[in-house]
C-alpha cells in the first residue's frame, strides 16, 4: 500500500453550532463545512436517505465494528442519554455563601467524539481485489484498535466502528461517549491541552491575548503528537507516509520515489518481523527438546535404577542374605538378614542401603530421603512424597500388599 495517512477528529453537540441567520437552514465552521448535530452525524454513519446523499449507490451497507454497542440504534440512545446527563456547578448565593448546583448537559456542549480515518485506496479497488480488501480492512481494525486505547485511556468510551465501503476512498469512522461526564472534549487531544494551558496560564496572571496564543500553540502541538503517534503505531508498517507531496514540496518523481521507500521499508519490517518470530519459535522448540532430553535422560537413570534394586533384591532372597521375618509381639513382620549374610557390619550397613532401595523401586522409583519422616519415625529410610506423589512417603503413603509375602514384607521393611 502506497501513499500517505489521513486521519481526523472532530466533536459535535446535541444542538449543532446556530445559524448564522434566518435564511441558515445550518450553520458553517470557520473552515466552511456544515455544522452538523450529533443525531445527524449518526445519519450519516448508517446511511439514512437524508444523510447520505453523497454516496455512491449500489456498495455494500456499513460494516460496523462492535464496541460498547453494536447497532446504531444503541448508538442513538446512548448518545441522548450522555447529552442529558446532569453537571454540578458552583454558586454564590445573596448571603455570599457557597453553594452547587445540577443543571442538564448545555445543548451545545460536545456530547460525541468522532475520528475518521482514510486509506489511499479506492473503494472499487478493494472490492474487486480480495486480498487487497483484507489487507485494508485488517489496517483499519489496527486503526480502531489504536484509537480505542487512546480514548479508553482519556476517560472515554469506545462505543463502535464503522466502515464505509460506499465512497471514493475506504475508510472507518471511530465513535466515542463519555457516559459519565457527558461533555467529551477531554477526549480531543487538543482540545484537553489547550484546555490545560489556559488554565495554567490563568493560575499564572498572564494576560488573554497571552493565554491564547500559549492555549493554540499546545492545542496544535497535541494534535501533530496525535498524527505521529497513529503513524509510528498503525500507517509506517503498511508503507504509507507521514505527510503528502504539497508539505514537503515534492516533485511527482520524488513523491514517487519517497511512496516506493516507504513501502520497501514496510516489507522489511515484515520481514525482519517474520525472521524474529521463526527464530522465537525455534529457540521455543529448543528448549523444549532440551527439556525432554533431560527427562528422558531422568526417566532412564530412575529405570536403570529400579531394575538394578529389584535384582539385588531377588537375588538376595534367593542367596538368603535377606529372609522374610513373620510378625511378632514386639517386631512387625519383615525382612532380616538371612544365614548367608555377610557378618561384617560394613558389608551388613550397605547391604540394608540396598534394601531400602528395593522398596522404592518397588513403590515407585525415588531413591532419596525426607528428613523430616526420618526423623519422626522410628524406622529409618523411608522415602517421600516431597517431590511427587507417591506412596513412599511414610506419612501419606498408601501401601497395596501384592499376593506376594517376600514382595510384600520387602516393601514394607524398606
């Protein structure tokens, strides 16, 4: 996509601005356009036949992008009930004391805020061309979006977008409420920076003329900041430029060559985007083949484990270095060491760690130890449940005796 952005915002009133006469059936902006009235404006958006005389018969209806509403009768409702909210202003009273009161929202109070945004593209282009149509209704969302943040961030509401598909150029309208306040020139950039210059210009005692010419200067500051922003966010990926030829005073040639720039540099970032997110990915799948190395590797060392206590195990009570201990008064039943054991402490002590892993390997593989079960019960050696669950811990294990009588008794004397 090649060009450069368009983007606008503009406020408008229960009432509309007044006629300058009685032969006025609207009233004109200082710029010469129609100051329409918040109704009128939602006219326009859904294309009643008064309000959209300008269209091009026979394209598709609006495409409305749901916000906090999702037709433009909600949208219509809404609106009115934001216009009549009612405002507390202080007063002084005959006595000189203070005091407020509630008034209704002033009929020509900014009661809706509405931003449009414009691609350099031409609507029957993106009809006929599918992929270019997703393109720019996928760059008018990211549009949306952007704008979205920004007025849920000043206070405001996003109540819907809507995309129009029946003029020149394809574009989205952007509208927003203030359910709570009402007024939404807190939502303009401009109008809430001059809005706070004037009023430290006040606190300062300058002069008006002074504070006018302070409350412009910020209000035009705000809105270029307003432009940057959307560019660097939404329109400098897509390829589009800052600002048209006229504001640079370009050539065609240059012109054209600054659009091909630009959009070289779009597919660049695409690019290098592209390249960051594989080799996110593959750095993703790396780890996780490293993770189950480590856990087969884990998983091996706990079987070699296993079948090396579950043989010395078996081949101990067929030696008869261990025997099986039946119950008595003062012992539970058991293993002991048998007539072939060696009578070496040395060799007795490393035998009896060897039996404590053969009830592990038998209850479930862990061959390390719990302090605190080793120090609470007699019987030492027993393993845990700490690091899994498990029935070696002696706490909270749950023993099933097998048919087995050495199977059992070795499982239970580990």
């Amino acid at each position: 996509m090649s060009g450069y952005q368009f983007a606008h915002m503009e406020l408008y009133s229960a009432k509309g601005k007044s006629a300058a006469g009685p032969e006025d059936h609207h009233a004109k902006r200082k710029n010469g356009q129609r100051a329409w009235t918040a109704q009128e404006i939602i006219d326009e958006l859904e294309r009643l036949e008064h309000a959209s005389r300008h269209v091009i018969r026979g394209r598709p209806a609006p495409e409305i992008i749901p916000g906090d509403v999702d037709n433009f009768p909600d949208l219509r409702a809404a609106q009115i009930a934001a216009a009549s909210i009612k405002e507390s202003f202080p007063y002084t009273k005959k006595d000189g004391s203070k005091a407020t009161r509630q008034r209704k929202l002033r009929a020509d109070a900014p009661s809706i805020y509405a931003s449009v945004v414009s691609l350099p593209v031409r609507t029957e282009h993106a009809l006929a061309d599918d992929e270019l149509r997703a393109q720019s209704v996928a760059l008018l969302n990211k549009s949306i979006e952007h704008e979205k943040k920004r007025i849920e961030k000043a206070g405001g509401r996003f109540m819907m977008g809507v995309i129009h598909w029946d003029e020149e150029h394809l574009h989205a309208h952007i509208i927003a409420l203030d359910p709570v306040r009402g007024r939404v020139k807190h939502l303009h950039p401009g109008h809430a920076a001059k809005d706070d210059l004037i009023q430290e210009g006040k606190d300062r005692k300058l002069s008006k003329k002074e504070v006018n010419k302070l409350g412009n200067r910020a209000y035009c500051d705000a809105m270029r900041a307003w432009q940057d922003d959307f560019h660097s966010a939404v329109f400098q990926k897509a390829g589009l430029l800052r600002y048209g030829p006229r504001r640079g005073r370009l050539t065609r040639a240059e012109y054209r060559r600054a659009k091909e720039s630009a959009m070289m540099r779009a597919a660049d970032e695409e690019w290098r985007s592209e390249i960051e997110s594989a080799m996110a990915s593959a750095e993703e799948m790396k780890e996780a083949a490293a993770e189950e190395i480590e856990r087969g590797r884990t998983m091996r060392a706990t079987a070699t484990e296993r079948v090396e206590a579950l043989e010395f195990g078996t081949a101990s009570v067929l030696s008869q270095e261990i025997v099986y201990r039946p119950k008595k008064k003062e012992k539970p039943e058991g293993l002991a060491f048998g007539p072939n054991a060696p009578s070496s402490k040395k060799e007795r002590t490393k035998i009896a760690g060897k039996r404590a892993k053969v009830g592990d390997a038998l209850r479930g593989g862990i061959s390390w130890r719990c302090s605190d079960a080793v120090n609470s019960l007699v019987r030492k050696g027993y393993a845990t449940c700490q690091r899994l669950p498990s029935p070696n811990c002696p706490i909270h294990r749950v023993f099933h005796p097998t048919h087995s009588r050495t199977f059992y008794a070795m499982a239970r004397a580990s």
